[in-house]
C-alpha cells in the first residue's frame, strides 16, 4: 500500500486492508458459485459440476493457507518466517490433509475434505449437486467463524 512519508499509517491497518480485501474475494467467490450451482442438474450437468468442485476445491485450500499465514502473523518473528516459508515453498504441493494437519484451532469437518477430493479427482461417478452445496456451505463456515473483518 503507498503511504504519504509525513504521516504514515500504522503497519496493522494495511494488513487490516488486505485482509478485507482477501476476504471479499472469497466472499465474490461464493456468491458467483451459488448462482452457478443452481440452474445445474445432476447428471446433465457433470462436467459443469466437476469444474465447480474442482474451483471449489483450489480456492477451499487457498483460504486454508491464507487461515495459517493470517493467524502465525503476531507470533515471533522467526517462527513465523519458518511456516510462512514453508508454505510458500510448497505452496503448490500442499494437500487438503497437510492443511489441517497444521490448522488445530479450527474444526475442517473431515467430509468436507472427502468430498472436496471426491469433486476434485475423477473416481468414475459423476459429481452430485448435493455435494457441491454441502462444500460450499462448509466453505462459507470457514470464512465466517474465522475471520472477523
């Protein structure tokens, strides 16, 4: 963020800033999936399904990054610059299980997970509406029980 040399503002406010902004990308997000979601049909609709799953899917382990990043941010310097390291190198090859496995303070049902996978990876049986609505409704949990912005 560009600040004025004179009067600059406190470091907390830009992150606040980013944050918000963060967090009404996820917001867009969800909303752009729901009004998707409806008019599909399971079945006549699978490819469509399984792409949304799959977007569900990438943007679900990009908050849960965010989530990890966001809460180390006030502890102590190196131990921060150790996990925010870790997952920007790995950024990529970090699985939905790593994820929890490294998020205690939050409760990621372990359905959630299984069907993000089931909508992610083709297992020879079509998605099902049901299942995107039960992911994105765990989504929207995540995002609201654990950023208060």
């Amino acid at each position: 963020m560009i600040q004025e040399k004179n009067n600059p503002l406190d470091e907390s406010f830009s992150k606040v800033i980013m944050d918000m902004i963060l967090i009404n990308d996820f917001k867009k997000l969800y909303n752009i999936w729901l009004l998707e979601l409806d008019p599909l049909e399971d079945y006549i609709n699978s490819r469509q399904l399984k792409n949304l799953g799959s977007e569900i899917r990438l943007e679900s382990e990009r908050l849960l990054k965010y989530y990890i990043l966001y809460k180390h941010y006030e502890m102590d310097y190196n131990e921060f610059e150790k996990i925010s390291s870790e997952i920007l190198s790995k950024y990529s090859y970090l699985t939905l299980g790593d994820l929890k496995k490294k998020i205690s303070t939050i409760d990621i049902p372990n359905d959630f997970i299984v069907i993000l996978n089931k909508l992610a990876h083709d297992n020879g049986k079509p998605p099902l509406k049901k299942d995107l609505k039960f992911a994105l409704k765990n989504f929207i949990n995540l995002l609201e029980e654990n950023f208060q912005i």
